[in-house]
C-alpha cells in the first residue's frame, strides 16, 4: 500500500469527522463556541508569545511595517477574535433549515435541507484572526476546517489553532474537524488543491498572486474572493457634494481593503466643476493619482495613468482617474477593467441609475453611496467568511448560509416509477 | 498582438453577447423559445439529413447499438425538442427574482435580486437533443451557451444549433449568445475549460471519464453531474413486497440512467427470507448478479463481487449485492463506495428511517420509494440541465433557478462609512 502524505492524512481525518459533524446539534456547536472563546482569552500569554516570535522573524526578514502591523497580535486583538466566537456562537444555525419542499402527486413528500458543505480548506496570508473567524464560521455550519495559513504568521496560526483544537474537542465537537497544516513548505498548498477526494471547497484569503494560483490549479472547487478594482462615476447630474464626500470616503477611509476604491470615473460635463477641489482633497490627504489626459490637464500634480493603472488594485493611497464621455463609457469600462466586486454611480438622473444597476455585473452595484459597505456585518449577516467575486454558489459577502449546501429528503409509502 | 485561436474567439463573443443578454425581457425570450421551436420542426429534414450522415460514419466506424439509439434522430426525437423549449418558455422566469432585501440602520436600502450565471459551457456526449435542451434552459436563463458536443454526433448538433441560433436572432436574442464549436479536435475541451477570463461555469454531461477529466483539468467553475452509484438498503423490518417492487424498479426499469441503483444492500437477519425471491426474479429478467460471499450461498447463479464490483456504475442489467449486519454497515458502505447522488432505504423503523436520512450524505436520500425519481421533471421543477452531485452551487436535480447567480443593488442619499 502506498504510504499518504502528511496532507493527505490530514485532509481524510477532516473528511471522516466531517460525517459525524454534519449531525452535532446547534447546542453544541454553541457551546463549543463559547468555550472556545474563553480559552483564546486564559492561552492569551501563550499566543502572544507565538506571536512575538513570528514579529522577530519577520523583522529580521525585512517586513513591511503595514505587513508587519497586520501580523501583530495584542490583548486587545486577542479579545476581538474571542468576541467574534461569541457572536458567531449567536447567529441562528443555518444546518437544519428547511428550505422548501411538496408533495407531489404520487404521494412522495419531497423536502429541500440545508446541509454542511463537508470540509472547507482556508487558504491565507498574513492575519492570524483569520484563523479564529474561520474556525468559528465553520464549526457553527457544521464543516470541519483544514487551515493553512501564510509562512509568516505559521507560530501564531499553530498556537490559536491548537488553542481552538483543545477547547472545542472538549467541549464535544468531534476529533479531527480542525485541521491545522504545520508547513511552511509553498508545495502543501499545491498538494492540498488537489484533494478533490475530501474537500468539498477551497476559499483562498490572500493577494491576487494567491488567488490565481488556486484557481487555475485547484480539483477542489473553488470560491474567489477579495480582488477589488472598484469604481464610482460621478454622472452629469450628480450633486457634486455628494460626489465628493462619497469618492473620498471609498479611497481614503481604509484603502487596503477590498472594497475601497480605485478608479474615479467622472462625466466630462461636470468635470471641470467637480474635479479641481476633489483632486486637491485627495492631494492633501496624500493619495497619489494617476489620471487620463483630460484628469491632468486639471491638475499638475497628477501623473500619467497607463493602462496597468486601469486595471491594478493598488490597495494604498493610489488612485486612478478618467473623464468619460457618458454613461456608456463609464459601464465599458467598468466592464473592460473590474473584478465584478463593488461598483458605484452617484447621479440625480433616475433613468442612469436604473440602467447602471441593471447593466454593471457585479457583485454590488451602489447609488449615491460608499462602496465601501459590502460587508457582511454592514449587510446584517453577523460575520463574513470572505467576498465571493466569482458568480457561482455565492456572491458578495459569505455569511453562515453561504457556507451549506442542500440535500433532498424523500420520503414515501412504496412508490415506484412507471 | 498576438493571434487569438477559434475557441477564445467564440468564448470572447459569447461572454460579450451574455452582457446584453442578461437585460433582456422575459417575453422577447420567450417569444424566441416559441420561434425556435417552430424553426426545429420546420428545418427536420435538414436536420434528419445530418442525423442520417452521423449515423453512418457511426455504423462504419463500428459504433455500438445502443450508442447508435442514443444518437438517432426521428421525427418524433424532433418534435419532442421543439415540445422540450415550448415548455421551457412556460416556465417562470428566475432572472429579475427579488430573493431578499433589507433597510439598513443607515438608511441605504440592500435589495439581493436574481441574475443570469453569465456563460455557461456545456460539454456533451452522443445525444442531440442535449443541444436543444441545453441552449432552452441558457437562453431562458439569460445564459450565453458555449456547446461543445461529441464528434460522433458532430453534423446533428451543428444542424441543431444552426437552427435554434437563426431562429433565436431572428426573435431578438443578441447575435453571439449561443455558440456551437464546429471541431472534433479533443484538445478543444482542453483548451475551452481554461477559459476562465470569459466563462462563467462548465457542465460537463457523459461518462465518469469525461467528468473527471474536466474536473482536473478545469480553471473554470465547474458543476459535476450525473455519476451515480446508487444503492437500496432493505432493512430488517422492511415489508417485503415492498421491498421486492422498490428494488426491481430501482435496477431494471431503466438502467443505463443515473438514478438507477447498482448495489442492493440487505440486512442479514432478513435476507434469507427477501433475497431468494428477489434474485431469482432478477435472474428472470436477464439481471446478471455480483455477490458477497453470503449472497452467493444463497443463490448459485450469483457471481462473486470484487472490490471493484462495488465501485462500479454498471448502467446496464448489473447489479451487485451485499448482505450487511445492521444500518451502521449500510450507511458505511454508502459512505465508502457511494458517489453522493441518490441513496434508499427500506423499512418500517422510524429510528432508522431517521438515521439513515440524516447520515447518508447524497442529494437524494429516500425512504421507502425507488432511486429512480430523483429528476427534475418527477420533483416539479418543469425541467433539468443534469443532475449535481457535488455540494457548492446546486445540489440534485438542476433546473432553471441553478443557472442563475444573484447581485445585491444598494440604493443610497450619500451614505459613507464611519
């Protein structure tokens, strides 16, 4: 018999208990919840010492401070990521619910449950919370987890995972739902993409370097999430004020997130009323533009955009900027160059606002707001696993649903077909 | 610039036509439903011309008979598809569905509403009619449809997608929107399922080996469909005629479907009681018998299982059997060798009834009533693209709501995030 990998031992393990999690009751899941909450806050000293570690690693290698900052953990942090598991724990359990179901005519009652996908592979980069949100989403949907975290962040990640492990095994959920990869091989990640036998989804967290490599080498189904290039168009008619709080808001109030802005589209009618004082605010809170021709002949400090710029998502304060001819141009290129994530139009026109929601493809589509809103909490769903951008299964912030599937029920007195 | 082959070319044009597409009204779709319909019935001549030059190269190049079933069209086989979109066009249409919304504290008004996938392949065996079928469900969907068809059948499916395309353009549906691949290059499966820049998800239709190649292979999203292992469990307080009737139709009333069962697990307390006259009225209608040890004892005309035997999609009049202890060793052995489609049991016990629903992991789980309903037609949803036997996107039987995904449009007065 062929020896299996360390991988692969681990992916059946989870595979295996995920069977027997699928049936655990919503009460226990609860109370694993909480008691997994309470030993993140008494192994704080534990992890903050892990993580300490991690932070001189990483200096030594020359990290970025921003890098370097979401690798951080503190008391502080700690208590955030434990009071995520409480909420989580509070969310109303989605395994269980009937979704729908009749009777057909032959006397067969067919129901629609919602079930647990079975085991979910969390790829991820930098942030060691992700391993506790993860965990929590997952066991409160009843899927054991096979996490594997960035190289860099790999003594926090064990610590908070062995952590989670010990408390929720205790408190009753089944042995082996919580798979930890210790590896900071690159290699694991291209064998774990390939255990289509026991996965049932893959969600990569990470850059887009990250992405695209799952997607184009994983047999496990994937769910993209994360890339944002978003745009807002200011149309001819939109209140110019308005316009500007809500361009500034989307690039500046947190410009590393998936949703902030990147590319401000503006209609060449109000371009010269709206556009000076936009670019003067986004120069004085420090944002770097790029702008087409017209966008420069406005401003002198603004630099050349190429077509790289329309299609990068710089995550920081860079900003691109084009003047459009009309609405059409703006959808072409929203079409030609976004991540279907978030984009928004601010205008007073009713007829431009209908066809920009109906005509833009993606996940969300705002008028007269900050695209900085698509968020699971922001949406009301209580948690978030990620942003899907891809179109199926899920799409736009993942919640707790979002993390089932469904199974048919039929139940019958003998029926047979004729 | 560097050349673009054939098959980017249609996918590019598909993936632009489905942006027109998803705006278009439900009666302009169903007007063209209607108007391909009548093309098909009008065009059958052509149509049977093409059918006929397959047919042939199919009995030169020794294509078996039932292969060659699969593949012949008649007059009937016509007008059954052109019936086939007629109903599609009575359906109710899933795009433009309001499926949830919300107000936000903040004002700003959260609306998640139904829309069209986008592209979707298809990538097909023997029959013709899944060319008709296939483009019905896309077009009223709002789908673009990339075909991609098997070579034995290369001159029908182009007469039918010739067809239903002018008639579709004719009735207003956006030149591009179905695309059929005139090659019978197998590299074109590979390359069309690396089109993940304009596809939006591929369903690959046909024999475990098709399906597994798409899946390894795949950058695009992919939906399994199809492969069923399928067993009945007869437990040990099942009735026994009951038993006797869902067993035979399960196996014999159309085998080479997926729905159809392929082992027949028995509890050992009652076999000797079920399964003398259950074999014997296989054996009578031509069903060749692999057995466990236990199975063979019972009967001499039973031919010894091999582990493969277990693992094995018979479609035809094969069947194995296996004589277990109790309901535990039947949920175990659904679980090792079953392929999550759909699952049966038989009995009298409501604790096991239960259990095994809840246990069994597979998009069907019946009680008392034969494997074969599991369908889109039986269940009421008025029409089936395949039948999922994955988790993520759709699960069972698909029909129209599983080719759509959704968007959230959010409606604001110039919200910004705090």
């Amino acid at each position: 018999m062929e020896a299996i990998s360390q991988i692969e031992e681990q992916a059946l393990a989870a595979s295996k208990a995920a069977r027997e999690l699928a049936t655990v009751t919503t009460q226990v899941k609860n109370e694993a919840l909480k008691a997994m909450a309470e030993a993140l806050c008494l192994c704080k000293n534990y992890i903050l010492a892990e993580n300490k570690a991690d932070m001189e690693s990483g200096r030594q290698n020359g990290m970025r401070e921003s890098m370097l900052d979401r690798l951080m953990l503190t008391e502080g942090r700690i208590e955030a990521m434990a009071e995520g598991l409480r909420q989580v724990g509070e969310l109303s359990d989605p395994v269980g619910e009937i979704v729908s179901g009749r009777k057909l005519a032959n006397g067969l009652v067919v129901t629609k449950v919602r079930v647990p996908l079975g085991v979910v592979a969390i790829i991820y980069e930098a942030r060691p919370n992700v391993t506790a949100d993860a965990v929590g989403l997952c066991i409160k949907s009843g899927n054991a987890v096979v996490l594997k975290g960035g190289s860099e962040a790999i003594r926090s990640n064990k610590a908070i995972a062995s952590v989670l492990t010990d408390a929720a095994e205790a408190a009753g959920i089944p042995k082996g739902s919580i798979q930890f990869i210790d590896s900071t091989d690159r290699a694991a990640v291209q064998q774990l993409i390939r255990m289509d036998s026991y996965l049932d989804v893959v969600i990569p967290r990470g850059g887009a370097g990250l992405i695209k490599m799952v997607v184009q080498n994983s047999s496990v189904p994937v769910i993209e999430t994360g890339i944002g290039v978003c745009h807002t168009f200011v149309d001819e008619s939109a209140d110019p004020a308005m316009a500007e709080e809500i361009a500034f808001n989307a690039k500046v109030s947190r410009p590393a997130v998936c949703n902030a802005m990147e590319t401000l589209l503006v209609h060449e009618k109000i371009s010269a009323q709206f556009l000076p004082a936009m670019l003067n605010r986004y120069c004085e809170a420090g944002v770097e533009i790029f702008g087409c021709r017209a966008t420069r002949a406005l401003d002198a400090r603004v630099q050349a955009a190429t077509e790289e710029d329309w299609r990068t998502e710089y995550g920081d304060l860079r900003l691109s900027v084009k003047i459009v001819r009309n609405l059409d141009e703006a959808i072409a290129h929203i079409a030609e160059y976004g991540t279907k994530h978030s984009e928004a139009i601010v205008t007073k026109c009713y007829d431009n606002a209908r066809l920009f929601q109906e005509r833009v493809d993606a996940a969300a589509v705002y008028v007269n707001a900050s695209t900085r809103f698509t968020d699971g909490f922001e949406f009301g769903f209580g948690a978030e696993i990620g942003i899907s951008t891809q179109k199926l299964h899920a799409r736009g912030p993942m919640a707790l649903p979002e993390l089932t599937s469904v199974k048919y029920l039929i139940n019958g007195t003998g029926q047979i077909r004729g």
